[in-house]
C-alpha cells in the first residue's frame, strides 16, 4: 500500500492543485492507492468528514480527476473558513 507521497510527481500535483481550487489542502486528506493485480484502485478519506471515497485509476482514467469533480459536488464537504 502507497501513500501519497510515493504516487508519480504528475498524480500527487494534479491532485494538490485540486485540493486548492476548492479551498483544501492535501493535508485535510489520507491517500493511498489499493492496487492489485489487474486493477489499480486509489482510496481517499477527509477524516474531517468521515468520507472516503475509491477511483479506480486505469491507463485511460485519471483518479485525480474523477477525485475534483467530487470535490465539485461537495462529496467531502465544504472547505474550512
């Protein structure tokens, strides 16, 4: 199991900058990625709120982006004030 911290540069930024768009930071959350043998699967929990949430993350899908979207919709709540 990976953390954050050991995803490629490019999913660890995607994922930060999503975190700002929103007012959030990264460290509001817990990452890491499940993956298995055919099937790469990446969890994310706001402890904040309890949510967690898994992407899959295939050679065509991007987890970051399915990940702003939810933040999009307020999956994981609001941003702090």
């Amino acid at each position: 199991m990976a953390t954050l911290e050991a995803f490629p540069t490019a999913e660890r930024d995607a994922f930060t900058s999503a975190c700002r768009r929103y007012g959030l930071i990264a460290a509001d959350f817990s990452v890491w990625d499940m993956t298995e043998k055919q099937v790469r699967l990446v969890s994310v929990l706001r402890p904040e709120t309890g949510t967690l949430m898994h992407y899959a993350a295939g050679s065509r899908d991007s987890w970051s982006t399915k990940f702003e979207h939810d933040l999009a919709i307020r999956v994981f709540g609001d941003a702090p004030e």
